[in-house]
C-alpha cells in the first residue's frame, strides 16, 4: 500500500510540476457522446434561405412626390429601383417623328427616402433579405442617365446621405452597380465607358457600408477598377477583408452563348477568377431570355453548366431557369467531384438546379452528450456537407437552442458557416456550460443559424434550414440536432450558474403565438376552430397588432387562388393571393399584410390600423375563407366561414419563467420581451410588492442575499392600455458566501486545505468537509488538476 501511495505521489508530482493537468475537463467530457439518430440523407425538398436561391423580383417605379410604399415578401427580395422619373434623360418627351427633348434632373426627394424606408421596413417584418439594383430605366431606353456624370454622383451622395443602405444593411445582401445603362445593366448608356463604370464601382464601394457587397455586370469592369490587364484576372486573389473581395458580379445574360452575350472575354480565365471571387461576394443574374440563340451554343447543357455552376458559386438566380432543364434527368453523368447529390438521382435538372442555388447544408453525422448534470456541460460534435453551390456570403449568426415544452433557452456559438465551402464536409464541435436551474428532464437540442438583427418575435425568420428530413422547427427556426437528459445536482458551483454558454439564460416560449409561416409551427399553435364545413376549417386569432386568420383546405386545384374576406361593420374587406404572385385587394393598399401557404393550410396576417381599420373591441361578422382554381374557370374548391369574431385586447410575452439559486453578493439581470403596442410600461414585482423604480422592461437584483429569494413578476402596460403580468425569474436559494479553497470549513483558504485536498486524492482521506471547495475548475470532478489551481491560488494570495 505505501508503494502504491508513493508511485500515486509522484505521479502526480510530476504532473503537477509539468503543468499536464491544466487542460480543462468538464463533466461531460467523462461520458461519452453518443450518435443523436437524426437521418444523415439529403432530402430534395426546395429550401427558401436567406440571401440565395430564387430571387422575388419588385420592379420599383418611383418618381417625384411618388414613390410607394410596396409590401415584398420572399427570401431574396431584388429591388430594380427606377429613378428615371428623376434623370432628364428618361422624363423628356418624344415627338411623333421619335425626336427625344431632354427633361429635367431632379434631386431624389424626401417621398422618394420615406417609401424606401417603408418597403425596406416591411422587409424586415416579412422575414425577406434584400439586394438592391439602381438604375434609371426599366424599358430598354437608351442614354436614360442624368445630364451630367456629377448628377448621377450627386443621387449617389443622396443615397448615403440618407443612411437607407446603412440602417438596413443587416438584411442587405448586396447592391447591383447598376445606375447607367438600358435596364441598368450598364450598357447603351451616357456613360458606360469602362473608366466610367470603374468609377461608379469604386463610388459604391464607399457608399455601401462595409461589408455588404457590390457587384458588376462583367468582369472587365473589375479589371479596370483594380488597375489590371484583363489577362491578369486568370491568376487575381483577393485579399479577404480587402475592398476587392466585396466585389461580385450579375450575369444578365447567364448560358445565353458561349460569352454570357458577352460578359465574358475569356470564359475558361474569368470564370476561374470569379469562383475566387464569389467565396466572399455575390455571383448571380438571370438566364438569357432568348433561349433558341442559346441553344447555338453548349454552354448551357448540363454537363457543361452544372460543374460551371459549382466552379463560379452561383447563390442565385431570378426565377427563369431554362424551362427545357425538365427535360433532362439529373444522374451519375452531371456529378462532380467532392460532393454526393445521389439523393437527386432522377430529379429534373431544372430541379436541381433550382435547389442547389446558394449554400444547401446537409448533417452527414451528429453526436452529444446523452446526460448531463444541471450546471454542468454539453458537448456536441457534427459533421455538415455543403452540396450546393456556393457558401454564405454574409456572416450567419450561429447558436445552439434547447426547448422543452415549448420554453427554449439559447447561446451564440462560434460557428461560421461561410467557411463551409461547397463540396467540403466540415466537421464542428460545441461545448457549453448549462444553466443550474435548467429543469431536469428531456431537452431538445437545436442549431440555429440566422440573418439579421432580429427581435425575439421574429426568431424564425430569416432563418437558415438544412436539407435533412424531420430535424425543422419552424418556430424556432432552428435544426433538430438531439436530446439530452438533464439530471439533478446538489452540487452548489453547478446550481449557481445563471449563464447558459455565453448567454444570459433568460428562458423564451413559443407557447400561444401565431407565426405566419404556412405551417403548424408548434402544438396548439392554431387552438380549436373558429368554424367548420365540408371542406375545411378556419381559426381565428388576434393580438394588439395583427389580426391571424388560417384555414385547412383540399389542395385539390391546379392554380391555387386563397382567398379571405370579411365585414367590419356595413365594409366588406376582400383580399386574396395567386399562385403567380398577383395580390388582389379591394381597399387600395395592403401593406403589412401576409399571406404564407402549404398543401392544406393558409394563414394571412392582417394588420390593425388602416388598411381593414382592425382595432381592439371591433366586432367582425361574415369571416370567410374560399380557395378558387384559377386554371379552371376560378371554380371554388374550399369554402369555409365564421359568422363573427371579436378582436380583443392582447399582445404576446415572449418571455417565460426561469428559476436560479444564487451565490450570496451575486447580481443577476431579468428581463423581459414581449410584444405590446407602442411604448409600454413596466414595474416589476418580488414576492407581489413593487420594487421601487423598477420600471423598465430589464431590471438587475444586485448584491443578492437571503432576502431576494422569492418570485419575480413584471406587469406590462402596452400603449392601448392591455395589462400582462409575466413571471420571469423565481430564486429559489441564495448560497451564503464561502471562503474560496476553504475545504476544512476554518473560515480561512491556506496550505492545510490543499493538503486536505492532496490526501484525498492520495486514498489518505476518504471524506472532505466541503468537497465543493475542493473543486475550484468547477467541474463537478475531484483530480490533480483542483489541486493544481488550489496551490497557484495560495502562492498569489502569499504574494
């Protein structure tokens, strides 16, 4: 027994003296991860993600004392912004004989500001990411620019002046050099020489706020810019984080002839160049629109576009994919290299391509810890392929959800998704520390990457879904990666650990909200029907900003038209959607309505205000909802309808109860989101009694001692007056505080407490009487690296 104590002895001397303990163990880290059982194959499902795919083209007319207000919705959203109403080149006027007399240059007016905002605005609530295409003509007009170079500079200046681009620029994805030229595709234009269009680049490239990027019609232009022969593109890298890797193209004659009608000199060198470029910045256009010219040539034949496509990173296209790709299958012959697309074995080409536009991830593989001790550690480890063609161009932010019940709680994770190039698996790892009072139980776990700054009630959009079966929460927005049981601990340094990772552990629910996304976002989402008939049924919901109407329905038609309507009082309010995107609305403007739908299900949001003039306390009658076929003579396929509905006073708290035990000194911040209308009020509560000038939506317990035990509540006051009372945080305990290192309880941290410590770890004691001091990593484990800490923390309190 002493040899085996003297080889234990200097074991652990010398790993001590060589430092080998000092990387971190933490609880989980024992136990090992075990596989989450989610299924590893691709689906073909189409995917709308943010800043790629198809882009929702809005042809924006807008011109002096008139620029409206539009209502876009989509993933992409492409603004082609047409100024020319503004430009003395396109407000003139043509004689019978085809003389053009010149108009008048306008500045970009505060009309012009104001309905940009509003649309931009409406964006961000539609869940949409935005690019934006200047320019001042939309008909083929030739020379439609401003009189002067200065002029068009002048506009540009207006532009940045306004901070328009800078306040959205979140959701902007990139910006079009557009501006000169037929269409904006700078050609046929005053100035569209290349000295010109290089200083339009390096113009925008100041205006748009870093690192939002900037993209140009071919790739001269980008030669020009950068002081290069064109030849040199064969062999150009940008720098990363340079002005020269914020720049892409758009391709507006895409698989039109072997040069793109001519955007490409040499399409072997500037296509190498641009799958250099188009890892940090935008690649995309729109398909020739002459399709027999393009069939002069083979660019566009599968087996030469698709491993094109893959080489240039193409992240989108507006909507017109040849339709003569339905014709071919895709198969062994279309593959390329270092990626596995056998899940579209037998797909359309059209279909293909249209899925793998942008990035389109796939979980190959994921493992996490199977348990896990309240406080203690998660450790999750994935393995994630990149089939489509390109990689996110704009960082995603990337955290790690864990729901139960509809309650969630989240962290940041430092993951970044733009390095998960096309055709490359990546392998990550997460490791986070949970909170103490997480309940014990089943958690799911999620990884959530999102586009944005978006609020707490708009968690679900702009939000990224992989392209694996059965892993999607709609609600949260956030991929299913596993779940792990939680089990109890008493152990006081796991308890009192309020963080979850680097978050703040505030605990956020889904419970009882309406989310307008086509779909039952969660259990209970749409309650029991407010009518019933033969061929659907239809819910009704409201809170102080938006009126939430869904209904089943038998996808039977072959052109989809859904409608809804209703009386507020002796008005009859008519809105409804088709499938080619027309919104018909017999009141003028709908803006800030929603309509989102899937096989079987629709649901529209209307806003109270003006547009159905919806308030709390209006009574609603004649509330119907019909689908009609469009292909077949607008035959009326579902019809469904509730004789009244009273909209009532209500708004949403996203926010649910967390409950801590706290450390005794300790301070712990509560908070709460919710979504009351105009600017609420709020006073927050501890065991029922107000706390004095707590009066904002975030309040911090401070130096916490065994009187701040208790229930925590706040009452919110929403400008229309509704009252909600949330509770938010319940303390359950306040720990008193401890000497650290005080394992013999003395009151005092010295050499006899690490010696304590060394002959536990040694079999000479086999009872500590504070363990928890004994555990200064604070992994909920006892070993050399404790000892380790509790040595170097006596030599500093010595010093």
């Amino acid at each position: 027994m002493k040899r085996l104590r003297k080889a234990a002895a200097a074991i652990l001397s010398v790993l001590i003296g060589t430092g080998s303990l000092l990387t971190p163990m933490h609880p989980a880290a024992a136990a090992a991860k075990t596989d989450t059982g989610i299924s590893a194959l691709e689906s073909t499902e189409t995917i709308l993600n943010p800043g790629m795919g198809y882009t929702s083209t809005l042809w924006y007319r807008c011109a002096p004392g008139k620029t409206a207000v539009e209502n876009p919705s989509g993933a992409l959203v492409l603004m082609f912004i047409d100024i020319g109403a503004f430009s003395s080149g396109e407000n003139g006027t043509t004689d019978s004989a085809g003389k053009y007399t010149p108009g008048k240059d306008y500045d970009l007016d505060d009309t012009f500001f104001a309905g940009l905002r509003g649309t931009f605005e409406n964006c961000r609530k539609n869940g949409c990411t935005i690019a934006v295409r200047f320019r001042y003509d939309d008909n083929g007009t030739q020379n439609p620019e401003p009189a002067t170079f200065d002029m068009l500079k002048h506009h540009i200046q207006q532009i940045a002046d306004s901070r328009l681009l800078n306040d959205y620029q979140d959701i902007l994805m990139y910006v079009e050099s557009g501006f000169v030229g037929c269409y904006g595709e700078q050609w046929g234009g005053k100035y569209c020489s290349p000295e010109q269009k290089a200083e339009l680049l390096d113009l925008l490239l100041d205006v748009v706020p870093d690192p939002v990027p900037v993209t140009v019609r071919t790739p001269n232009i980008f030669a020009k810019w950068a002081g290069i022969e064109q030849k040199a593109l064969a062999d150009w890298q940008s720098e990363p984080g340079t002005r020269a890797a914020r720049v892409g193209l758009f391709d507006d004659g895409y698989m039109g002839s072997d040069s793109d009608l001519g955007t490409y000199t040499d399409r072997e060198a500037e296509t190498g160049w641009l799958g250099r470029q188009a890892t940090t910045s935008y690649f995309g256009g729109e398909f020739s629109g002459d399709l027999e010219y393009a069939q002069k040539y083979d660019t566009y034949l599968p087996q030469n576009a698709i491993p094109e496509m893959y080489k240039t990173h193409l992240s989108y296209i507006n909507s017109n994919i040849f339709g003569l790709y339905e014709n071919y299958k895709f198969g062994k012959d279309y593959d390329v290299p270092g990626v596995d697309n056998s899940a579209y074995y037998g797909q359309t080409v059209r279909k293909f391509i249209r899925d793998h536009l942008g990035y389109r991830f796939v979980i190959r593989k994921a493992s996490m810890s199977k348990t896990a001790p309240q406080g203690g550690d998660l450790q999750l480890a994935f393995s994630v392929e990149n089939t489509g063609f390109a990689n996110p161009v704009r960082a995603q932010k990337a955290e790690l959800l864990l729901e139960k019940d509809g309650n969630y709680i989240r962290t940041p994770v430092l993951l970044d998704s733009r390095q998960w190039r096309s055709c490359t698996v990546t392998d990550e790892q997460i490791s986070v520390q949970l909170p103490g009072g997480l309940a014990p139980g089943n958690w799911k776990a999620y990884l959530k990457l999102s586009v944005g700054d978006n609020t707490t009630e708009q968690t679900h959009l702009r939000s990224v879904r992989f392209a694996n079966d059965g892993i999607w929460n709609t609600a949260l927005g956030a991929n299913y990666i596993g779940t792990v049981s939680i089990t109890e601990t008493d152990n006081p340094l796991l308890l009192t650990q309020t963080n979850f990772g680097t978050g703040d552990g505030t605990v956020y629910t889904v419970n009882g909200f309406q989310i307008t996304d086509g779909a039952v976002s969660h259990e209970g989402e749409h309650g029991s029907p407010a009518a019933e008939s033969a061929s659907g049924k239809l819910y009704l919901h409201n809170d102080e900003q938006y009126l939430y109407i869904t209904a089943t329905y038998n996808p039977t038609a072959e052109s989809e038209v859904h409608n809804f309507s209703l009386y507020n009082g002796e008005e009859r309010y008519r809105i409804y959607y088709a499938s080619g995107g027309f919104v018909y609305f017999n009141h003028g403007e709908y803006t800030g309505c929603l309509q989102k739908h899937s096989p079987g299900i629709v649901e529209f949001r209307v806003p109270f205000g003006p547009v159905m003039n919806l308030e709390p306390g209006v009574k609603l009658t004649k509330i119907r909802y019909f689908l009609q076929d469009e292909a077949n003579d607008w035959a009326v396929c579902s019809d469904v309808t509730a004789d009244s509905y009273e909209l009532k006073a209500d708004f949403p708290v996203y926010t649910a109860k967390r409950t801590v035990t706290l450390n005794e000194g300790k301070t712990l911040l509560l908070k709460v989101e919710d979504g009351a209308s105009g600017e609420a009020k709020y006073q927050w509560y501890h065991d029922g009694k107000a706390i004095s000038g707590a009066v904002q939506s975030s309040w911090q317990l401070s130096c916490a001692d065994s009187s701040a035990a208790g229930l925590y509540t706040v009452a919110i006051t929403s400008a229309a007056g509704t009252v909600r009372t949330a509770e938010i945080c319940e303390v359950l305990n306040v720990l008193p505080q401890k000497v650290s290192g005080d394992i013999n309880r003395d009151g005092a941290f010295n050499l006899a407490d690490a010696e304590l410590l060394r002959d536990y770890l040694l079999a000479k004691k086999t009872e500590l009487p504070d363990r928890s001091a004994a555990d200064p990593d604070m992994n909920g484990r006892l070993d050399a690296r404790d000892l380790t800490l509790l040595k170097r923390q006596l030599h500093l309190t010595k010093a």
